[in-house]
C-alpha cells in the first residue's frame, strides 16, 4: 500500500544533498526566533491550514518545537524522537506520532530508508474533526491543547496501527490528497481527518501516551470542551456557578491557559461554525445567526464582518463549494 510513497518520497532533496556533502542543518528554512520553534507558516500554502512535508534526512535534527500541530507519518524504516521530559519513541513503519503545540522533541538522523512524512496543520483545522469525536477523551484533550497557548497537557500520541488496514488506507489517501496540491478542496481534507481520527478512535488500545502527562488546567479543559460542545446557549456565569468558581476567576484562567479571553473564545467558536454553515447549507444569513447562538442580527453581522474581513452574504458567495 505504501510502495508508491516510498518511490515519490525516497529521491534525495536539494537540502538533503547539501547536508551530505558536509553542510548544517539551516535552521533559517524552518524558524526566525532564537528559540527552534518550527513555523508553520513557512511551509503553509496561502490560506490553506494542512500542509504536507517529508522529514529531512541525513542530520541529528536537533530540539525544537512547533507552532502549528505536527503528525509524522513513517512510510518505510523508522525515527527515533527524544522529549523534552526526557522520553524517547520509536516511530516505526506504518505508525502515527501527533506532537502538539509548544511539545520539544529532538529526532535522530534518518538513513535513506527512514521515510516520514509531516501534516503540519494549523489548529482550526480540527473544528470538524472535534465536532466528530467529542472531547471526553484523550484525542479530545489532544485536539483542544492545540488552542491553548501555554505547555501541553497532551504532549504526543502514538499509534501503533501499522497493521490496521482501513486506517492504512485512509492515511495513504490523505497523503495523496494533500499531493494532489488542490488549494479548493479544503472541505475533503476536513472530513478525511475526521474520518481519520473515528477510525483511531477504534483501536485505542494501539494509543500510547506521555508517562508524565502535565497536570494542565482542569476547568479550562472543561470550559474549551463546553464551548465545543454546547457554543450555542453557553453561558460563563452558569458554567462558573456549576464549577464553584467566580466569572473574574475563570475568565483569568482561561486567559493564562490559551492567551485569549473566554469572551473571544467563545466569539471565534461562533464564527467558525457560522462560516462552516454558510460554506457547506443553504440555510439563511438569519437562520445561520440563530444557529450559532446570536439572538441579535445587527451584532452577528458586525462581528462577522470584523472577524472575516466581508459581510456573511459575500463569504458565502467566495467560498462556496
């Protein structure tokens, strides 16, 4: 199943022939901090949120970390990925590693043989994906970590499914598409992940986790999982109440744990799921309003307009598949 990757992805690229011939790794390719943090906006397509990219080979790729969420896939061979915590995973042929946002790993050099790739994809991506699989799980808790902007409390998943075939078959046609460079078929690559992450849902006996998982913020998991849930009638001074909390207090929480206001959390969840509707139904601007939880029109379409830059009518007009 994977010997036509192995073909497309096996060829030594131009970075990795200069490294052959005795140069180092040109951390300018992948960062502009001092810190090593991967940025995936070097790599992202224009107004495109998943991206794909082979792991380079030949070099001690040293510690680093992301601003984006990364899945290495390995097709042949295997890395060898080192923690921050001090942890090491194999990643052998056939398996998934998902390193979260803000999680420092180091991966070992890579022969020719050791092929993997990289989804390097930006955490709104995973709206569809989340309303698919809930979040009263570890992928759930994995998938909100990406909006938070402090340490991880799921720093990496690991799955060991290189015997699955249907997961197999669904992560080479992923691979394919995201090869086809298609810039208008985002809503295909959404439901492929979904799909993706219901079938890894499957077998989570095969999930390996951190031993030294962070504790994290208890409440503000619950709250990114109310807002997710239930973004239509939430309201923070219910949800403070139920949890024995003041609204001050969970709002500074909150705003520790994912540099946003539970405000403006909340708004962004509206919005993306008001585009989704206009996008992907025929309902009404109104309907689309009241949908998503705002009984007043006028203040939907202003903070659309705001946000997005156009009106809700010339969005759906631009971006309609």
């Amino acid at each position: 199943m994977r010997e036509n990757l192995i073909t497309y992805f096996q060829p030594i690229s131009s970075e990795e022939q200069d490294l052959l011939e005795g140069g180092l790794l040109r951390r300018d390719l992948y960062s502009s901090a001092l810190a090593f943090t991967v940025e995936g906006s070097r790599f992202l397509p224009e107004k495109q949120m998943i991206t794909l990219r082979p792991h380079t080979r030949f070099v001690d790729f040293p510690m680093h970390s992301h601003d984006c969420v990364e899945m290495m896939y390995v097709i042949s061979g295997r890395t060898l990925h080192l923690l921050q915590n001090g942890e090491r995973v194999e990643l052998k042929a056939g398996e998934l590693l998902m390193i979260n946002r803000h999680a420092a790993h180091a991966i070992e050099q890579c022969s020719k043989d050791d092929i993997a790739v990289n989804f390097i994809v930006q955490p709104a991506f995973f709206d569809y994906a989340l309303e698919l699989i809930g979040t009263d799980h570890v992928l759930g808790h994995f998938l909100l970590d990406a909006f938070r902007s402090g340490e991880s409390e799921v720093p990496y998943l690991h799955f060991q499914i290189a015997d699955d075939k249907s997961i197999q078959a669904m992560i080479v046609s992923m691979i394919e598409t995201l090869l086809a460079q298609d810039q208008g078929n985002q809503r295909i690559k959404r439901t492929q992940m979904g799909l993706l992450f219901m079938q890894l849902l499957r077998v989570p006996s095969n999930m390996q986790i951190s031993h030294q998982m962070r504790a994290g913020n208890t409440l503000v998991v619950e709250f990114l999982q109310e807002i997710q849930r239930n973004y239509q009638a939430i309201q923070m001074t219910d949800f403070a109440n139920e949890h024995r909390v003041s609204c001050a207090y969970l709002s500074r929480v909150v705003k520790q744990a994912t540099g946003q206001t539970a405000t403006q959390l909340l708004q962004e969840r509206r919005l993306q799921k008001a585009k989704q509707l206009l996008r992907d139904t025929n309902l009404s601007i109104l309907e689309v309003c009241t949908a998503v939880g705002y009984s007043n029109s006028s203040h939907f379409y202003r903070i659309f307009e705001k946000s997005v830059g156009m009106p809700p009518r010339a969005y759906r007009s631009s971006h309609r598949t």
